[in-house]
C-alpha cells in the first residue's frame, strides 16, 4: 500500500478535475450534462438557500434543512424565471435541491462553492461583481414574498429566501479520458464522464458487480456516502476486487486534503489486523 501517491487539490471536485485536467472545473455546467442538458453556454447553480440571521451574521443553510419538494422548486424557480427573462437568464431544476441558470451572455462571476458557505456569515462570500450582487438581491426580493414560502412558513418550515450562485462557466474541449468507464450516482461525476467520453453507468450494489466493459482501461467508481454501506458492500471485497483487477486505487478526498492509497496483492495481509469498522470513524 501507498499513501499519498500524489499531491491532489482539496475535496472531491478538486481531485476529480486535477484527475480530468480541468484547473478550475466549470461544476454546474457539468452537472446540467448530467442531468440531460446541452454542451453549449455559460452556466451557474443557482441553488435553493435559507439565510438566517444570528447575532451579527447572516448564516447560510442549504437544501438539506428545507425538505424542498419538487413542485415546490418547479413553482418558485418559475418566478424567478419570470424576472430575470429579459436577462436571457433560463433556469432550471432538475432536483429540488439542484438548480442551475444558463447565462444569455456575458462570463460567469466570481463566486464561492455552496460547500464552501454553508454553515457561515456570507458577508464577504457574495459574488464579486456588483451586477451579480444585484441579481442576488432581485432573487431575494422575488422569492421572500412567494405563496410557497408563505405556505412553508405557515407549516413551520424555514424558507427559501434566497439562491446561491456559485460553480460557473462553459465546458472546454474535452482532451483527456482518464476513464474507460465510470459508475457513479452523483451529477458531478456523471457530468465528466459524460463531457470526457467515457461509458457512464448507475452505482452497482457492490465491487463484484463492476464491469471491465472488455477493456484493460482503468475504471472509477463513485463510492456512496454511507460509511456503512462502504464498508458492507464495498471495503469488504477488496481483496477479491484486487484479484480480479491486479490494482486498485482508493481516493479518500476531504475538505482538507486528499489521501490516495494504491493496493496490489502484496498489502493484502494488511487486511487481517485487528481494527475498528469504518463506521466507527464517521
């Protein structure tokens, strides 16, 4: 086993697009591939936010505290919609928690990750041109006084007072394919092996299911977030994946740092110690 084989930009999405030569990876236009939409254009998410004041500061909370639903989404993007028309703003919500906007013009702005706010005073996080700035507060304005937030409010639920505009630009020519397939869930991943060409298949249950697709090629999989589904599933078939595939790499990214350890047959015997499940350290 190696750790460490290489140094990778900080989280997910950073080592993702160091492995697909991408310095800055345009994330939502990506993602909308992904999600069925087209190669062309300048993209931004424009996810659903609720933003709370708490003391001096104004918090950040995403669409995992706010139980949107899709309707809910289709209803209040479409005002949005509305407004910003004239723009040649389009947007859309594949997800409830998953919006993006295509740009009718101009380059995306300067803008910090949803990951990257949640949870923190967004003073000093807005987008850093002032046109955008004013877009956020038009979006505001439109969303705070919507039927369905008055009826989130009225049932108790936090609103979706405001978007964040975060992860623009357009796709570049693809020119790398580090991948012959990839399997994943996530619309990040399905976005590069959609703009790189690689065969794009769901999440299997497990390693035994992975398919070579007849080819010696090197394969990713999207592992999912459950710790313990990793380790039931995946973690505990290692040492036949090895078998079977010579070598496999695993990429652990965090917010931090990214570890990356490359097992062959010679570190089976690592297997047989002693030590906590993986559940343990989540």
């Amino acid at each position: 086993m190696r750790v460490g084989d290489a140094p990778c930009q900080h989280g997910r999405h950073g080592w993702l697009a160091q492995a697909f030569g991408l310095e800055s990876p345009p994330v939502a236009a990506l993602e909308q591939l992904a999600e069925g939409g087209g190669r062309e254009g300048t993209w931004l998410r424009a996810d659903p936010v609720h933003l709370r004041v708490e003391g001096d500061a104004l918090r950040l909370y995403d669409a995992s505290s706010l139980g949107l639903t899709a309707g809910e989404a289709a209803n209040l993007a479409a005002s949005l919609q509305q407004h910003f028309a004239g723009d040649g703003m389009v947007f859309s919500t594949p997800a409830p928690d998953r919006w993006y906007v295509k740009l009718g013009s101009g380059d995306a702005p300067r803008t910090t990750s949803l990951e990257d706010a949640v949870g923190r005073n967004v003073f000093g996080l807005l987008p850093g041109d002032k046109t955008w700035r004013n877009a956020l507060t038009e979006a505001q304005m439109i969303l705070s006084g919507h039927d369905v937030n008055a009826r989130r409010e009225a049932g108790g639920k936090p609103a979706v007072n405001s978007v964040w505009f975060w992860g623009g630009g357009r796709l570049p020519a693809a020119h790398a394919r580090p991948y012959a397939a990839i399997y994943a869930s996530d619309a990040f991943t399905r976005g590069l092996a959609a703009w790189s060409g690689a065969a794009v298949s769901p999440l299997p249950r497990g390693l035994d299911e992975v398919d070579l697709h007849g080819s010696d090629d090197a394969i990713l999989v999207e592992l999912p977030a459950r710790a313990t589904a990793i380790e039931e599933r995946w973690f505990a078939a290692l040492g036949h994946a090895v078998e079977r595939f010579d070598r496999v790499r695993l990429i652990l990214p965090t917010a931090e740092a990214t570890v990356v350890a490359s097992l062959t047959g010679a570190a089976r015997w690592r297997w047989f110690r002693a030590s906590k499940p993986l559940s343990a350290y989540a």
